[in-house]
C-alpha cells in the first residue's frame, strides 16, 4: 500500500477511525483549508485506503480553489461493503468519531446517499448534501454533477470540434453522476450509444433509450438487462465507437493497458481521478482532449458550497452552468494556447489561488454550526 506524502499544501490533518466494535476502519483527510473549511464526500467502499482519500481530498483542495469557492479541500473513506444493512450505525460511529475536526464538512460520495447524511446531521450537526425535506440540496437526487459535466461537455465540445447535438457518448459508471450526465447529454440532443456499471455494459450505435435505462438499471440493479443492444464486459466500454466519454465511476480505470483503444475525441471526468497520468499523456498526444475532473465534476460540489450558503436549487444550477462554463473555456483556452495539457493549466491556477491565500490561514479554520 502507498503511504501518506507531504507537499507545500497539504494534506493538514489524517485522522484514522478504527471500531473494534462493529468492526470497521475509516480515514478522514482535512488536506488545506487556506480559502475555507474544507468539504467533501464520504466515500464507502471495502478497497478505499488512506492513500486514495489523500489524492481525492487533493482534487477537492484544487476544485474549490478553481471554481472560485471559498473552501478547502477534505475527503473521507468508510472501508467496508455500502450493502451492508447496519450502514446507520456505522455512519453514526463515524461522525462521532470525526466530530472534533471540525474544519470538515462531509457530503454525500460514491456508496453513500441523502439517507446518510441526515444520520450525520443527527450526531455532529454539520453536513452538506441533505434531502430537500430537512432543508438540503440533495446534490445527487438533483443530478447536480451530471448536470456540470453536460455543461462543460458544450465547452469542451467547442475545443475538439465536436458538434454535441448528435455526437455519441459512452458512461462508464451508471451511478449518481452517471445516470445524471446520461440525462443531460441527451436533453442537449447527444446520443448515448453505451453505459456500464459494475455487472457489465450495454452499446446500441443506435442509441439507448434514457428513460428505459434508468428505469431497468432501478429496477433490476444493472444496466445489462436493457432490453436491445449488445451486453459486454464492463471493461470494454473503453474501445467503443464515441465522439464523448466519460469515465463516471472509480479512479485509474483509463490507463496504459486501455488508452489505445478509446476512440473517443473528447473525455469528462465525471469521477475523481479516472485517468492515470501517463494515459492523459498518450491521449494528448493522439489529440484526444482531456477535461480535468476538478472542472468536468465540480457541479456537486458547487451545489454543496450553495447549500452552505443557503441558496436555492434554481440557484445553485445557475452557479454551476457559470462557473464550470467559465473555468472550462478559460483552462482550455490556456492549454490550447500555451501547448500544455487542460489538468496542467487547471492545477496552475488553482495551485496559484490555495497559495495565495496560505500565507493569511497558518492554522485551521473553525467553521459555523
Ligand atoms: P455511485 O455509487 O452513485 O455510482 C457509481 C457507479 O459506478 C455504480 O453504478 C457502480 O455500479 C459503477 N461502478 C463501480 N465500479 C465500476 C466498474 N469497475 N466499472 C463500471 N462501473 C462501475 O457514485 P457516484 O456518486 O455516481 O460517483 C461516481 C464517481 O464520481 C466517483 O469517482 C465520485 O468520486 C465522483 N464524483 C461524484 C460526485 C457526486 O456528486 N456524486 C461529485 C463529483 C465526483
């Protein structure tokens, strides 16, 4: 397993939860807080490990910063199945354990859901990504990630010389972000030619039918009882004919062994650091145009931000259409002119901000209840 490292920014604390009781382990990570308190997810899973909420509490310390947010960067991870029933007692342990650090926000992320913040509400009062019923913005029922990545889909779509109406898109990952993105692509008149998850895929050149996928994939749990089209291994989602993909589900899955084979001209990512750093180089290199998930993904946690200051849904999808438009074409603009990839000129500038503010935040910062 890799260990912890350490750079000019981070990570500020890593606080390490082990209940012999139940048991389970869990990790949180508060990586800077210089521009705010730091928010992010709660990731459940039984292969999360301290090493990956770092890189993931990193790409929220960057997202904040370059969408103009004015929070850090944090993330955690709870080790064991989201299946499990005693889920509820789990999460309750886990906020109490975490009840100190206070700088840290969580928020809904891969495993866990709305539910699952209403029992952190309970224990420490302070969480994001609530149900609408209780006063929240449930960032995933709204589809508000999805909804990011078919916005920036417009930008970058401009840069690749795609036109998006009719163009075709594969979503590896038909979860939260996945089943949002499907559904706001296809509003834009994209065509969803493939979708996966964690069962296997599902391609039709001709196009699946959104509404009919959703309504399989909640009702039989898997994307591969769509009735039509060709069933395939999850893994093949990759090589499928697109104009768009977007990885929507775990980190590192676009890597050496399968970049050659995407054909895709444009890739979002929609999840957290799907694309290894020597495949964003090969796919560069074959023109293929990466959007950085801390520009693609930002609608979540933009909403989550619009939560904290009590705004509205309408609102929020207003702040997200904005800000990742806006960062998008500024980014890509600084790529195509300075010849550097998009996740360099992005972490540039967001680089830039976290360190400007450092000097005026030594210590960590307090947040309001
Ligand atoms: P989710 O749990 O709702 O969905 C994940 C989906 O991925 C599920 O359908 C699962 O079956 C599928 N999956 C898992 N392993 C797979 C595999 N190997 N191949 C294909 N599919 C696989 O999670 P989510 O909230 O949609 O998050 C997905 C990703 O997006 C994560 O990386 C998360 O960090 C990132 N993200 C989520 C949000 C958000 O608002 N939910 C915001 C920003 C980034």
């Amino acid at each position: 397993m890799e260990t912890i490292s350490y750079d000019d920014l981070g990570p500020a604390k890593i606080l390490n939860i082990y209940c012999p009781q139940v048991p389970f382990h869990a990790v949180v990570v508060v990586d800077n807080t210089a521009l705010g308190p730091a928010i992010g997810g709660v990731r459940v899973s039984p292969t999360v490990d301290a090493h990956e909420v770092q890189r993931l509490a990193r790409t929220m310390t960057l997202k904040s910063s370059i969408a103009g947010l004015p929070h850090g960067g944090g993330k955690a991870g709870i080790m064991v199945d989201p299946s499990r029933p005693d889920m509820e007692r789990i999460f309750r342990i886990f906020a109490r354990m975490m009840s100190e650090l206070t700088e840290y926000i969580p928020a809904p992320d891969m495993g866990c859901h709305e539910k699952a913040m209403t029992w952190v509400k309970d224990e420490i009062g302070r969480v994001l990504g609530l149900p609408e019923e209780i006063g929240g913005l449930p960032l995933d029922k709204l589809g508000a990630t999805g909804y990011g990545v078919a916005e920036c889909a417009e930008i970058a779509a401009e840069y690749a010389g795609v036109k998006l109406p009719g163009s075709r898109v594969a979503i590896q990952g038909y979860g939260s972000v996945g089943t949002a993105a499907a559904r706001f692509l296809a509003e834009k008149g994209a065509t969803i030619v493939a979708v996966s998850d964690s069962k296997g895929a599902i391609f039709d050149s001709g196009g699946l039918r959104v509404d009919k996928l959703q309504a399989v994939k909640e009702e039989t749990g898997r994307v591969t009882n769509y009735p039509g089209g060709r069933v395939m291994d999850g893994g093949e989602i990759f090589g499928v004919p697109c104009d768009i993909l977007v990885p929507a589900a775990t980190p590192d899955v676009i890597n050496q062994s399968n970049c050659g084979r995407i054909e895709a001209k444009i890739i979002l990512e929609g999840a957290n650091i799907p694309t290894t750093q020597e495949a964003e180089k090969i796919l560069a290199s074959k023109g293929v145009l990466v959007v950085p998930d801390f520009i693609a993904n930002a609608g979540g946690l933009i909403m989550a931000a619009m939560e904290y200051q009590e705004k509205t849904a309408d609102e929020a999808f207003i702040h997200i259409a904005t800000r990742i438009k806006t960062n998008a074409k500024k980014i890509l603009e600084k790529a195509h002119c300075e010849k550097m990839l998009p996740r360099a000129a992005a972490e540039l500038l967001a680089y830039e901000r976290v360190r400007a503010a450092m000097p005026y935040r030594e210590y960590t910062y307090p947040i309001r209840h």
